[in-house]
C-alpha cells in the first residue's frame, strides 16, 4: 500500500485521496476543482479507500464489493430469485406424504417439473440463495466501512479555520464590511441548539450531525435483518415443520434430532349439525351435503428423550408437557410451539369381517382385523378359527404367492384367510375390497366385509424462532436510521472575520431553503446582511411558492 501523502499549501500533510485540506480546507487536486460542492463535501473532502487504492487482489476485492453498483445490482439479483420462489408454491405447502416431483409434474406441467428439478421447490434454504444473501450483507459491510471511517474521522476532527476558497464554494455565502460580535452571534445560534466552537476570529457552528450517520444506521439494521435471515438456516436456530401422527401413536418431532416425540392421545372433531347456524353460511346446514367442522382438538403429550446423546440406544422417554392443542392455542414447551393445522381421517383403521356358509348365513362372532398391527389367529366361535395367512395394506399383485404392497399405509388392503375348523379340511380364501374369491376348491365357507373404521390423525405444525429477536433488532435499527436520516438536517456554518471582513458559509445535507432562511433570522437580530444561496432560481422559485 502506498504511503504518499499531499500537502497542502498550508503545510499540511494529507492522505493520498483527500479531495479538501484537512487542516484549511483548501482544494489540493486539481482534478477536484470540477465536481460540485455537494460532492465534494459528501464524506468533507477525505480519502476514500475504495478511490485511492487499486494494487493488490485485497484491494481489488474491496474496490469491487464497496461499489454502490455492486450493492445495488446484487440486490436487485436477490430480489428477482426470491420473486421466482413465489412463482409456485414452495414444498413445506404442498400436501404431505405426497411425492414432489410428482406433485409439481401433475399440478404445473412441465414447467412445474423444470421448477422442481431447478431446486426452486426449496428456494429459500438452497445454497446459492444463501450466498446471494452473504454478499449482499458483505457488500453493506465494505461500503459501509468504506465511506464511514472516513466520514467519522472528519467529522469528528473538524477544524474551525477555513481558507476563503472554502468559503467561496459553498452554496451558502455571504461576505462584508460588518462588524460582528462574534460572542453574541454564537450565543444567538446556541439559542437554537448549535454546537459553537471558536478558535480566534473563527466560529464553527453544527447541529444535527446525527443524520450523516442516517445510511450507516441503516445498513447496521439490514445486516443485522440479513443475519437473522441466514440463522434461519442453522440448525437449532429455525424450525418450521409438519408432523403427522395418528390417534395413539407417538412420533419423533421432525427437526429436532429425535430430542422431543408426541404423542397423539386422543383426537376430538365436531362438526355442526343440521340445525346449527354456520358464522359463513346463515341457512341450515346439512351435515351429510355440506359439513363445518366446529372444533377438531388433539389432546398432546410432549416427551423429551433423555438418551438422544447415546448412539444405538433406544428412546427413554420423558413426559414434559400435556395440553390440548386447538386452532389458535398451541402447546408451547420452551422454544417450540406445536399448532393444530388439519386433520386427517382418510386412511382406514379396522375392519371387520363376518364369517357366513355360502348360503350367506352368519356363523359365530364378527372379528375384526387391525390394519396396523394384525393378529394372526381369531376365534369367532362354533369351532371355527380364522387365521390371517397373508396381509398388504396397499395391495399391489401377487408375487411369489405372497401378497405384494405398494407402501406401508392401508389404502388398498388385501388379505388371505384360512378357515379351519377341528376335524374339517382348512378353507383358504382371497379378500380385499368389492372383491372376494376362493382359493381352495369347494369352500363351504366364505369371508365376507361387514364395516370399516377409519383411522383419525393430527397434523401439527411444528414452529421454532429464535431468531425473532435478531430480525425485530435489525428492523427496529432500520427504522431508526430511516428517520434519523429523514427528519434530522445536518447543518454547519464557518465564519470568521479576518482582514476586516465579515465571511459566513454554510453547508447542509438537504434543504437549503429553510436552512438559509434560520441563518438570517438570526442574522437580522444582529443586523447583518442575510447570507446568499448561489442557486438563486431554486432559492427564488421556492420562496414565491411560499409566499
């Protein structure tokens, strides 16, 4: 890195970069001499990193990531991916136990397909986005750096003395023959909440500082907003998942490295009856052509495992939270919530068969076969005994003589049955759902379905935020930065009274207008000229509109 330094014609030695003496204020580069003032008085004529060093990789790195066209044009690429994820649905909101690739195929064509294979089905957690989001929040840290140091640096060493080119290049200038108390003067603007500083025959009056610092509030608030956003990520910090569990099963909680299960104890749903008025629809309703569900509610028990550290172990479950868990009132156990999101009664539970001789009489009890856990063996009495020889909950064909399945849930249940009875040839018979045939020859008996039961299940949403807190603070920060740059001016005035003459500049942010019409209200009180702003048709034109 280069060490030269400029110096001025007051002697004093600048860092290579700086636009404006720092020590009088004069213009050291000639190639300055052409821009105008409001940029040159940006960061107060000091050196900006990004403009003075261009040697090494670092600095090329930096030179890049602090460009404003960098921040912007990586913004504007986080903007238009975060739009595509939006294009269609996300995965947490398609259905459950559903295939994605299949679902996005069926419901969105082709395109839909390219949308799944793309990763934009998972957009928000995917690699690249997350990247996207890292230099983003890279590019506000540089830029911010970049600019900042060297605006606080002057702002916080400001010299009082000025050289009269300074004076001459600001928009507001006024110099004449008056003679001033400059004590008096700095009190009048003390009254109205100026800082004075006085060095000799100089004043440097400044209030309202703060708002220089309006845009590096802001970037603060949406690195800390962009953290947040990234936590999300990390395991521990985020948790936004579905669980479905049937009514008496227990569950690992998905997101939580088997740390907590639930248990679905019981599952409650009412619906209104015919004679119940719906808060959506006035008239009657009739529950077998329109039914409203009134309440569904899942008496939960939370359990935690204390052997989650012990590898190959089972779970040694502990109860830590029961509750009943409506819509809108969840169970909540530390961090985690558990909200009641739907419900499910599609998949079948038992069913219940009867045994009848072909004449279609009924011989003994119904029995009844859990399609979760079957038994092999009922007795329905009169001496017969069923045996359950072969079992697919979703039948698919027979292969091999065994029954094949196309997945472990009772969608399409298929059986076998033997029928012995002491003293009798066994009967075997083939039976699944509106169809029934024998497979041994001259059966006297038959197998027949009587009724099925479904199967209740939870599904509960399953939320974790830790990083809340993070997201409120970035925003909150932003905020603030918003009206600090909005609502507060930054307004500083030099004069001094060398040779006899009375000079008086000043320099805001924004609104010069009313900026120069407080200077002569204070002006006027002691008598001397009012101050000019150079752009007189911007000056004159807002003072007739306001007139």
């Amino acid at each position: 890195m280069s060490n030269k330094q400029i110096v001025c014609e007051c002697g004093f030695k600048n860092p290579e970069g700086t636009q404006l003496c720092l020590n009088c204020g004069r213009l050291i580069n000639d190639d300055y001499d052409k821009k105008k003032t409001t940029d040159v008085m940006r960061y107060d004529g000091q050196a900006i990193r990004s403009k003075t060093k261009n040697k090494t990789l670092l600095d090329r790195i930096w030179n890049f990531f602090a460009s404003i066209k960098t921040g912007v044009t990586l913004l504007i690429i986080t903007v238009i991916a975060a739009s595509i994820g939006t294009i269609f649905p996300q995965q947490y909101f398609i259905p459950m136990n559903v295939n994605p690739e299949q679902y996005y195929f069926e419901h969105y064509g082709s395109l839909g397909l390219l949308y799944y294979k793309l990763g934009f089905h998972n957009l928000y957690s995917s690699w690249w986005f997350l990247i996207l989001l890292g230099l983003v929040a890279f590019s506000i840290i540089t830029s911010s750096i970049d600019r900042g140091v060297p605006l606080h640096k002057s702002l916080r060493n400001q010299r009082t003395k000025k050289h009269d080119s300074f004076f001459k290049r600001q928009r507001l200038f006024m110099s004449s023959e008056d003679k001033v108390d400059l004590d008096a003067l700095g009190k009048s603007f003390k009254a109205k909440r100026y800082k004075v500083k006085r060095e000799g025959d100089n004043l440097l009056l400044e209030k309202g500082r703060l708002s220089r610092y309006g845009p590096y509030i802001n970037h603060t608030g949406l690195i800390i907003l962009l953290i947040g956003a990234m936590l999300r990520f990390i395991p521990g910090f985020y948790l936004d998942e579905m669980v479905y569990v049937k009514e008496g099963e227990t569950k690992p909680v998905p997101g939580t490295d088997r740390e907590y299960y639930i248990k679905n104890n019981d599952f409650i749903f009412e619906e209104y009856d015919e004679k119940s008025q719906s808060n959506t629809n006035p008239e009657s309703i009739d529950p077998s052509m329109n039914k409203i569900a009134k309440n569904y509610e899942t008496k939960a028990t939370l359990y935690k495992n204390s052997q989650q550290d012990v590898i190959g172990s089972s779970a040694n479950l502990k109860e830590v939270a029961h509750k009943s868990i409506k819509v809108n009132k969840p169970l909540t156990y530390e961090n985690l919530q558990f909200y009641q999101s739907s419900f499910d009664n599609s998949l079948l539970k038992d069913m219940t068969f009867n045994l009848k001789t072909k004449d279609g009489d009924k011989v003994g009890n119904p029995f009844t076969v859990n399609l979760e856990n079957p038994k092999k063996k009922y007795n329905v009495g009169n001496g017969y005994t069923i045996n359950l020889r072969s079992y697919a909950p979703d039948y698919e064909k027979i292969e091999n003589g065994v029954l094949a399945t196309k997945s472990p849930n009772p969608n399409n249940p298929a059986f076998v049955f033997e029928v012995t009875k002491k003293g009798e040839k066994p009967e075997f018979s083939f039976l699944r759902i509106k169809d029934s045939q024998d497979i041994s020859k001259n059966n006297k008996m038959e197998v027949k379905f009587a009724n099925a039961t479904n199967q209740w299940a939870t599904v509960l949403a399953v939320k974790k935020d830790l990083t809340l807190p993070i997201l409120f603070t970035g925003f909150i920060i932003f905020l603030l930065g918003l009206a600090v740059g909005s609502y507060i001016n930054h307004r500083r005035i030099w004069i001094n009274t060398n040779d006899g003459k009375f000079n008086i500049a000043g320099h805001t942010n924004k609104n010069y207008y009313g900026f120069s019409k407080e200077i002569n209200q204070i002006l006027d009180k002691h008598n001397i000229q009012h101050i000019v702003d150079t752009k007189k048709d911007i000056h004159e034109s807002k003072e007739a509109n306001n007139g």
